[in-house]
C-alpha cells in the first residue's frame, strides 16, 4: 500500500514539473534592436584614370654633329659640363679645307680679272656673246667653288646652339668622323616631358585638352603637365601608342631617364556610387556585403566592388544613390535585425 502511494506522488511530481517546464520553454524571448549609425549614399559624377609607367626625356635634347667629314682634331667638353650657346664643343682638321680655299680663291680671282677685262671688250661690240657669256659662266663657277669650301671650312669648328649640360660624347679625338655623325648631346633640362606607352584599348579614351597629372619616382613630386604629342601609329611589339606629357622644370632638378607614374583622366564623365572601405563585409563565401537601413530594418546586401579611391571603394552593382547605408553596424547585427536610427 505504501509503495503504491509512493509510485502515485513521484508520477504526479514529474508531470507537474514538466508541466512547469514547458511553460519556460514557451516563454517568448526579447527582440534585440539595435541602435545604429547610418549614411544616405549620394553618387557622384567623375572620370576613370589611367595609370602608366613611364620615363622622363629632355625636351631640349640637341645631338651636335659636322656638316662636314674629317679628322677630329679635339673635344673641347666633358660629359655632365654646362655649356652656353656658341660655346666650342669640337675641331675637325682645317687643312684639307683651308687649301681647297686657296685654291678656288685663286680661280675666282682670275676669273674676276678676265671678266672685267673682256666686259670692256663686249661692251664694245669687240667679243662675241657666246665668248662673253663662257667667261660669265666660268667666273660663276668659281664663286661657287669658293663659297662651297668657305662655308665647309667654317663648318670644320663645332657650336653649341643653345644653353645645356653636356651629355654623351659619343667619338674621340684623332678618327675619322662622317658628316651627320653624332658627337655629343647637349640636353636643356629647363623643360622635360614624360614619355609613355598607352594601351591600343585605351587610346581613344584619352582626351589630349586635359591636363595630366605625373608623379616623378626619384623626387616625390606630383606635376601637372599638359599633353604634347600623341603618335598615330602604334608600336609593333608592344602595341601601344607613346604619349609625351610636357613638363616645367624651372629648378633643373628633373633629368632625363627619372621614372615616372602618370594618371591620366579618361573623357568620359560616369556616375559613381563610393562608399568607405571598412563598411565592406567579406564573408565566409567569400561574397562582399554592406548594410543598409530600410524602416528600421538592416538589410545585408550583396555588393560588387571596383576601383579603390583613397580610402573610399567604388560599387559598381548592389548599391545606388539615395540608399541609406549602416556606418556601425554591431557584430550580432543579421539580415532582418530591428534597428534604430
């Protein structure tokens, strides 16, 4: 009998506790809302840059060399020397030249006495025009002549023709040296430009009116330069077309051969939409996300990135002006959480 009341109280106790259990389990559990910063999301118009590498090379670059052949008989400059306008860079030898002055100074002289005796006599009526108009001929001949070697013998001694720093001396003294040969470059560094190469995809993206933006590697300096030049054929191996950027270079502290980056500013204006770079979540699915406010809602929406602007990422797709973005979103913050703003 008591074991049988016994059994009947532990029975009633487990039902009423569980009972009581369920009841807890019921209970409904507290929403959390979360209180949050946000930011409304304003596109902006701007224009997509190219950046190249490139290389600086001296506007006023003059490689000197005779008009006429010889034997070199000095070099008056070293390599890194200033040089001003009409200073002596070099000497050919004088005597080839000096004697075939001599020479065709003879023959014009002659030929000048003989004219002015026989002007006299066809004047006169006394020589026959033919005879006269040889003897014309002849003194022209010889003028020329003259002029020729007189002009080559003038050309035997080598000027700078413009203010500079002397570059490669490219011969030495004592050879022979044909006319064109370089001899030395002379380089005017007051201004520079900076030579790239532009991809054949981008070259009509380029609008040549606007100013150009290079950063000189060696220096640090940012410059603004305005296009020169853009060459109308591109290169064989590497197909792309050189750009010149023109540059000032009043301190002379830019030299030819300095790298350089170059941004240059497409010409088409798009619409943009930034938004700051640690607002991008990176999840386990390796998928970008941002959050965003929609009546007291966070949404967390998937978002395709482009091009990094500072410390602003562009988004190019899931993301659009007047979207209202969450600036602080808590770590516990889901898709759907209640939010205050």
């Amino acid at each position: 009998m008591r074991t049988q009341s016994l059994l009947r109280s532990i029975f009633i106790l487990s039902i009423l506790s569980s009972l009581f259990g369920c009841k807890e389990e019921q209970k409904p559990k507290k929403e959390v809302t979360y209180s949050v910063k946000t930011q409304k999301i304003n596109s902006i118009t701007t224009q997509d840059e190219i950046d190249l590498l490139g290389e600086l090379k001296s506007e006023g670059k003059h490689e000197l060399s005779f008009l006429v052949d010889g034997k070199l008989i000095k070099v008056y400059v070293k390599e890194g020397q200033n040089i001003k306008k009409g200073q002596k860079i070099a000497q050919l030898d004088r005597s080839d030249y000096q004697q075939a002055l001599e020479i065709y100074q003879a023959k014009l002289d002659e030929a000048n006495d003989q004219l002015s005796r026989l002007t006299k006599m066809y004047n006169a009526g006394s020589l026959a025009e033919a005879d006269y108009q040889k003897i014309v001929s002849l003194q022209k001949q010889a003028e020329s002549g003259y002029n020729l070697y007189r002009n080559k013998l003038k050309y035997t001694t080598l000027y700078s023709p413009v203010n500079g720093k002397a570059g490669r001396i490219w011969v030495r003294s004592g050879g022979g040296i044909s006319q064109g040969e370089p001899i030395v470059s002379v380089i005017d560094n007051s201004s520079v430009y900076a030579s790239v190469g532009v991809p054949e995809n981008k070259i009509n993206l380029i609008d040549d009116q606007h100013k150009v933006n290079v950063k000189v590697e060696a220096t640090g300096e940012l410059l603004e330069g305005t296009i020169n030049k853009i060459y109308p054929s591109a290169s064989k191996l590497t197909r792309s077309f050189t750009l010149d950027i023109l540059l000032n270079n009043p301190s002379k502290e830019l030299r030819e051969g300095m790298l350089c980056t170059v941004h240059i500013k497409e010409k088409e204006v798009i619409e943009m939409v930034q938004v700051p770079m640690e607002l991008v979540v990176h999840d386990i699915d390796g998928l970008d996300y941002v959050y965003l406010a929609r009546k007291n809602i966070a949404y967390k929406q998937r978002v395709i990135t482009g091009k990094i602007f500072g410390n602003n990422i562009q988004i190019t797709k899931g993301v659009y002006n007047n979207d209202i973005i969450i600036t602080n979103p808590p770590l516990k913050l889901m898709d759907g959480s209640k939010i205050t703003y």
